[in-house]
C-alpha cells in the first residue's frame, strides 16, 4: 500500500471484477465463490467494489445483496439502467450495506441511441436527469456513465455530463465501452470536459476502458495524467469481449512510474499474486504466463544475457521487486537461451561446483536437454549432473541411434558409436523390443561381451517432456558393471546407461 504524501493524490480504485468482469463468457460466479472474492477484494485494498447488475437476473440480486451485508472497508456498488425499476432493485439490494454507490447509466452515442434505444438526443438528456435524481434519493453516493462516451459527439457528451452533475452525480465515469479510443484521444475527452462541462470541478472523474485494440490500461493512464482520479478496473482484466483495464497493471504502472503519475492508491499490492490466483481458481481459467505483474513469467529470466546481468543485479532486468506484488521472488529459468552463469548458479544449490572444463562438458550437455524440453527443471540438472553430464565422458559415445517397434512389426535397432581411439562402429540387431534390440546392437558395436543382470527406469522430472532414468547393471568376466542414462526418450537413455556401463569395462572399473 502506498500511502498519500503532500506531494501525491489518492486515486480511487474502483474494481467490477465481480459485474463487468463476470460478463464475460464462460466466467459466472456462484453465489460463495462472488463473496469470497469479494472478501478478498475488500483485503486487497479496493475502494469500490460493483457487485452485480441486481435488474438483471436473480441471481444478480441475491449476490449483491449478499456482498452489501457483509462487506467491510469497500463501499458495494449496485449498477443500474437509468429507469425505476433498475434503480429501485438496486437501492433494495444495497438496503443492508453500511456505505453504498448506486451506477446508473445510458448510452449517449449516435449509434446507441439511435440503432439500440431508438431515442433522440432530448430523450436521453431528460432519462439521464431521472435517473440520475431517483439514485440521489436512495443513496449519497451516485456515479454516472454515459456509455460509448468516446464515440459520443463533444458537444452532446457534455451536454449529458452537465445535466447529471446537476441532478446530483457524484462520480462522472466516461466509458470507452467499445475499446475504440486511442491514449491521445480519450485524455481529450477529459480535458474538454474539464474546461467545458458545468460542475465538472465538484465531481470525481472516472476512468472505464475495454482492452479491443488493446489499450485498456495505457487508456487509463492517460485518463490519470488528464485529471481522472478513479480508475475501473477487474482482476486479471476480465471483462466483455477482450476485458477491462486490468488493476494489478494500473495499480503497479502508478507505484512504478510515481515519479510521472504522483498518485497513491489503497491497495496492498503484495496480495496481488493470490488475489489473481484466487480468481483463476474461481472461473478455471488461467492467465497467461506472459501476463503483466501476475503472470507465471512476469519475473522469469531464461536469456543468458538477462540472467547474467540479473545475477549482478536485479534492477537490470527488473523495474519491480517480484516480492511487492506476491511472488516468491525471481526465476532464472533453465532453458536453451540459458547461459552457463545460470547453470552454474543452479547446479551450486544442489551442492554442486561447476568449473572450467566440468562446467563446459555440463553445459555442453545441458544446452543438448533444453533443445528438447521447454524448461529444464533442478531435477533434471540433478539427473544430468549424476548421468554424467559434467564428467569427462567415456571412450564410446553413441552417435547415431534408430529404433523400430510396435505390434504387427519385428523390434529392431541400428546403432553408431563413437570411439575416442578413432573410428565409427554401426551394427544392427533385432530384439524382443527396441530397447532389447538396442542393447544387442550395442555389443555388437562394441564387441564387449556379457549378460544383462538388472534393468530399472524411473521417471526423473515431471510434464509431457519428463525426463526418464535408466540403470543397468551388467556382468562382464566376473566383474558386475553398473551404468546410468537420462534422456527425454526413454530407449536414448537405455541406451547410454548401457554405453556406459561398457565404458567403464574399458576404464578397468566395476566390482
């Protein structure tokens, strides 16, 4: 939370996660899940919260009655079409709050008006004034919206806003309804309305932005820096279409960028991550992982070049501290752009030291499993660095491998190996399966005789790209040779357990 100073402004921030947010397909809430939430925003910081649309169904009503009774700190907020009716269910949902707002509304542009309502400019001015006076009676606390306020003629725009602050709006939100409005244009509309509208200067000037083109939070900002001092916003953006302006974005823009926007907010943005997640858990939908302050790779580092410079210091490659808005900290994640200062940072928490020709040969191996998996997890350096991965390898290494299997069809494998002394090795056998196959070829190669005495595999990591661990133990003259192998395939790592157990025939090792 950051605290008003003499040398900043509150912004109020207004959240509809729970009305607008809703909307969108495929994100209703039941009646516990729309409280928990709420609880949740209230502990958040949110000034106010819109419950629900009460005219709109029953449930619509029930929820936000509920959210009215037991909200605390929040002010509920009930919306409403500028007609008794929805105003009166929304004044006999919000009967038990201890603060209420009433939002009333009416479409102003020229194709609302004429293609959806079918009413004339006069219409709209004189259903704006009822509804706006009948929301006076019921509550202290009334906002206005002239919906597609961005696409509404100037002239007509403010002729609305005048009429409402006169029949006693408290709150003037000017909607971007459709997302049309470019940064540039919608601080205009604001700043016409402030040199032109009657009784602008004893209102609070709201901000409400749709993400169509994108633009819902740069929108916003720029409504901020034109004189707006509350912003409508939802968790995660969710909203209508493509969303709203999304509030752990507008939020953390304003405490980042404090030098330009010198304004505080009540939120306490280390709830950030778990009120995002909470909602996720709620709709079962996950944002994405590139996804602005909350997402799983907003304070993830994978180029070596950036993990480098984050190993040095964070403010390199961070303009907030992952801590600030709830995650745990940063990640350097283990992946094909990874560089060796990660690796070796990596393999360090796992008690491993990684230097010089050990770290090339690790890295070497490391860069050939991030080709094949999207992240490479600590269990799979762990599994790397036991496999072999860092030692010197042995004189045989496989160097081309072709497996065939399945029902109907004669296991078979073919086989090239590599030895340090010179020369490539390619043999081909048929087996009970392909990994049978592969070890058959494998002797054939080598010409290392013997007997399989154990074969085991487990999976090392986790996910689609899991990692699988092979080891073998085989008898040679008298000697019992055990061999390690870890691959994304399970009959590649079969076969480099059983390389290297050969391996160590050759190296006079084994028991």
């Amino acid at each position: 939370m950051e605290p008003a100073t003499p040398d900043t402004e509150r912004l109020i921030v207004f959240d509809t996660t729970l009305r607008d947010g809703e909307q969108a397909p495929g994100f209703s809430m039941r009646l516990e899940e729309k409280l928990s939430l709420a609880r949740a925003l209230s502990e958040l910081g949110v000034d106010v919260i819109e419950a629900g649309f009460p005219a709109a169904s029953p449930g619509d009503f029930d929820a936000v009655r509920a959210v009215a009774r037991v909200l605390e700190g929040a002010v509920p907020c009930a919306l409403a079409r500028c007609t008794r009716g929805d105003v009166e269910r929304a004044r006999d949902a919000l009967q038990d709050a201890q603060s209420r707002r009433i939002h009333v509304f009416l479409a102003t542009s020229e194709v609302h008006r004429e293609r959806k309502l079918g009413l004339t400019r006069q219409q709209v001015v004189q259903r704006t004034r009822e509804g706006v006076t009948l929301a006076r009676e019921f509550s202290q606390d009334v906002e206005f919206s002239p919906e597609d306020a961005t696409r509404t003629e100037p002239d007509f725009l403010v002729e609305v806003v005048e009429t409402a602050i006169e029949a006693g709006a408290t709150t003037i939100n000017v909607p971007d309804t459709v997302g049309y409005s470019t940064p540039s244009e919608y601080a205009e509309v604001f700043r016409r309305l402030e040199r032109g509208a009657r009784g602008i200067d004893g209102v609070v000037l709201s901000a409400h932005c749709h993400d169509d083109l994108g633009l819902a939070v740069a929108n916003s900002l720029a409504a901020v820096e034109a004189g707006a001092r509350q912003v409508e916003c939802t968790l995660n953006g969710i909203g209508e279409r493509a969303g709203n302006a999304a509030l752990e974005e507008v939020v953390m823009a304003l405490r980042t960028r404090g030098d330009r926007f010198r304004l505080a907010t009540g939120i306490d943005t280390r709830r950030l991550v778990l009120s995002s997640r909470l909602l996720s858990s709620i709709t079962g939908v996950e944002v994405q992982p590139n996804k602005a302050v909350v997402g799983r790779n907003a304070f993830a580092h994978e180029a070596g070049i950036h993990q480098h410079g984050m190993l040095k210091s964070a403010e390199t490659y961070e303009i907030m501290r992952p801590e600030d808005v709830g995650f745990g900290g940063s990640r350097l994640v283990l992946g094909k752009h990874s560089g060796r200062h990660a690796l070796r940072r990596h393999a360090r928490t796992l008690g491993v030291e990684l230097e010089g020709e050990g770290l090339e040969r690790a890295f070497e191996a490391f860069k050939e499993l991030a080709d094949r998996k999207r992240e490479v997890l600590e269990d799979d350096l762990e599994a790397l660095i036991l496999a072999g991965g860092a030692p010197e390898p042995g004189p045989w290494t496989v160097d081309f491998l072709h497996t065939q299997g399945g029902k109907g069809t004669v296991p078979s494998a073919t086989v090239r190996v590599r030895h340090r002394g010179g020369g490539l090795f390619h043999e081909a056998a048929v087996g009970d399966g392909p990994i049978d196959a592969t070890f058959k070829a494998l002797v054939r190669a080598t010409g290392v005789t013997g007997s399989l005495r154990d074969y085991r595999v487990r999976s090392v990591t986790v996910g689609e790209d899991a990692q699988g661990s092979v080891i073998v133990s085989f008898d040679h003259e008298g000697r019992v040779l055990r061999g390690r192998g870890v691959s994304t395939d399970i009959v590649e790592a079969s076969a480099l357990a059983f390389l290297d157990a050969i391996n160590q025939i050759e190296q006079g090792e084994g028991t």
